[in-house]
C-alpha cells in the first residue's frame, strides 16, 4: 500500500497530466462541499464546521465550533453514539458501528 507521500507507480510529478494540488486544495474542498462536515477533537469538542452544517443543523458554523459534538446527535442514536464516544474515549479508535442500525 502507497503512503501519500510516495509518488503512484509509473508516475511523473512534472508530468502534464499530473493534478497541481496546491496548499489549500483539501481545505478549500472540504470548505465548499455540499455536505455538512465536522470535525471534533478527542473530546468531543467541534472545533470545524463547514458552510453546509447550516442547512443540515440550523446553526451557522460558528455557533457550532466549541459545542459538544454529541449535542446534535438525534435522541435515537444517543445510546449509541454515547457507547461508540467511550470506547473511542478507551483508546479503540475504530469506526462507529452500525450493526441492528435503523433508518
């Protein structure tokens, strides 16, 4: 498996063909994405919004940031998430699971 610092095999960095990526392509993604994403710190704490979490939530990103991510998680999902946050919280840092998950 490549690391993302390692060059594709047969690939030529000064190629044409060869996307530019510039310094703040992935933020400028993330930041413009139709999708709402967040991201939390290890306590929970979010500490980035994108513009897309106002539609998704009601709150512009602002009033996110610094809020306890389990605060928008549905009352159905509560126990759930809770029990995922502490085994992540115990050092598993695996994804949530989704097994007996209904929609």
């Amino acid at each position: 498996m490549k690391g993302h610092n390692e060059e594709p095999s047969g690939g030529d960095r000064d190629s044409p063909s060869t996307p530019d990526f510039g310094d703040d392509f992935f933020e400028q993604m993330v930041a413009e994405a139709d999708d709402a994403i967040l991201t939390a710190d290890a306590d929970g704490t979010i500490v980035y919004a994108n513009a897309a979490v106002e539609e998704l939530l009601g709150y512009a990103p602002s009033e996110v940031r610094g809020r306890q991510f389990g605060e928008f998680v549905p009352d159905r999902l509560r126990d759930r998430y809770d029990g995922w946050f502490d085994r992540y919280a115990d050092g598993d840092a695996g994804t949530p699971s989704t097994t007996g998950a209904t929609r």
